[in-house]
C-alpha cells in the first residue's frame, strides 16, 4: 500500500523557523508528484488605539497593508523555490488565528500532509511551538514537524535507512 500524497500544506510567517519546512516539503513534492500550497496568515488587526491624535486610522491602515505585503512575499518567495525546482505551487492568503486558519485550509484545500516548521526552544510547548501542538493535535491529515537541524542526507534515503 503506498502513501497518496497529492497535496501539502507549508505554513509560514516567513521566520527562519517557518523556513526550516520548505527543503522537506518541496523533497516530499517532488518524490511524491504533490502540489505545495503556501500558507502565510496574518496576525490579528493592528490595534489604532495605539496610535494616538490626527492620523491614527491611517497609520493602522498603513501597518496593515505592510503586514499583507510581508505575508504575500514570504509566500511568494516559496512559491518561487518550488517553481524552480519544477513543482506546481500556489499561495494562499489568510488574516486570523495562525493555528485555525492553518486547519481550515488543511480542510479546505484537502491536503494529504502538512509540513511546518518548529519553533525549537525548551519544554514541549516551547519545543513544538503552540501553534505547531494545535496543529499535531487536530489536523485531518498527518503533521511533519521540522525541527532546527540541517540534514545532510536526502530525506529518502534518511526514510530508507529507517
């Protein structure tokens, strides 16, 4: 019985952390024939509150558009990696939770895998991340979490010596 992986999920928010699953997903991609569909949420609304006096809502509203831009390049940018390695991938653009936006589209999109970066520090939360546990514990599909490490051996051949 083989494993159908037609379709994977790399959330991102462009931190190096995020970046750490892009080589293992666009691996499984090209290994599996998958299309790579690029998350990058944006956080919730700048709050105007903190701006105070004449130009407050424009100065939120110029955060906001900045923050868009910032996540549409992240996404681009691996959208391009997977371009030039021959695999078919698009971004997608959501606004909310980081960890229920990346479950919707998990659903939406009917991904086979998602492959996300860790965050790397110590404890399990810190270790996982929060945003990578909720996703372990309730996605419909399997999770690869990567950690903060280089491999040096294709990930085929690391499955193979297992």
């Amino acid at each position: 019985m083989s494993w159908e992986v037609k379709k994977i999920l790399v959330p991102t928010d462009g931190s190096p952390k995020a970046e750490l699953a892009v080589a293992p997903a666009l691996e499984i991609a090209r290994l599996k024939g998958a299309e790579i569909v690029v998350l990058s949420v944006l956080a919730a609304p700048f709050e105007s509150s903190c701006f105070t006096g004449t130009g407050a809502a424009e100065g939120a509203q110029v955060i906001e558009e900045l923050k868009v831009e910032l996540a549409q390049q992240s996404a681009d940018r691996i959208v391009k990696r997977a371009s030039e390695a021959g695999l078919s991938a698009r971004a997608v653009i959501r606004s909310g939770s980081p960890a229920d936006e990346i479950l919707k589209v998990a659903e939406q999109e009917d991904v086979d895998l998602i492959v996300m970066g860790t965050k790397g520090a110590t404890g399990t939360r810190r270790l996982l991340g929060s945003v990578t546990m909720s996703v372990i514990s309730h996605a419909p599909c399997p999770v690869l979490a990567v950690r903060e490490k280089e491999y040096t051996l294709p990930l085929y051949e690391r499955a193979r010596r297992m």
